[in-house]
C-alpha cells in the first residue's frame, strides 16, 4: 500500500463541509481539521501511485472550498505504536 499526505487549504467558512466530502472519497483514510499553516491533512492509502494523482486531481482539488493542495508520498512508516502494540500481545 502507498500512503500519501495531502495538506489542503480551503475557505475558512467551509472546513467541516469540505472535511466531510473528502473523508467520503475512496482511499481518502482519514482527514484532520488542524491549526497552523494547512486547514486540513487527509491520509490516502492507494495500491498505485496513479490513484494518489486521480484522487488528489480529479477529486479533492474539485471538492467546493477547496483553494489548493499540497501532496507529499510516503517512503516509510515509523510509529512508537507499532513496537509498542508488539509488547502488548499475549499480555494478560
């Protein structure tokens, strides 16, 4: 699986519409609201780097409210939970 993070910056007035319509895209995982620089980050989780483009243009880009996108693909997945959740099998 390819994962990519798509940092979207739409019309303040319209996050949480905009929030909804591209968590409903497919391949869309997960979309956040946040503070800072970006308004929202969606997680894309795909099988062919072609679907990251199709979803990004064809789809998030169109969605109403949104003003641009930025695109980053993912080479690899750190996480402390990962190891941590190794610990926690078979743990009574």
């Amino acid at each position: 699986m390819l994962t990519a993070i798509v940092l979207v910056h739409t019309a303040a007035d319209r996050i949480p519409e905009v929030a909804q319509q591209i968590a409903d895209i497919p391949g869309v995982t997960e979309v956040y609201s946040c503070a800072g620089d970006v308004d929202l980050i969606a997680l894309l989780r795909v099988r062919e780097h072609e679907q990251i483009a199709e979803i990004v243009t064809e789809h998030i880009s169109k969605v109403p409210g949104v003003q641009r996108t930025g695109t980053h693909i993912a080479f690899r997945s750190y996480s402390s939970l990962d190891a941590d959740s190794g610990f926690e099998i078979g743990a009574s």
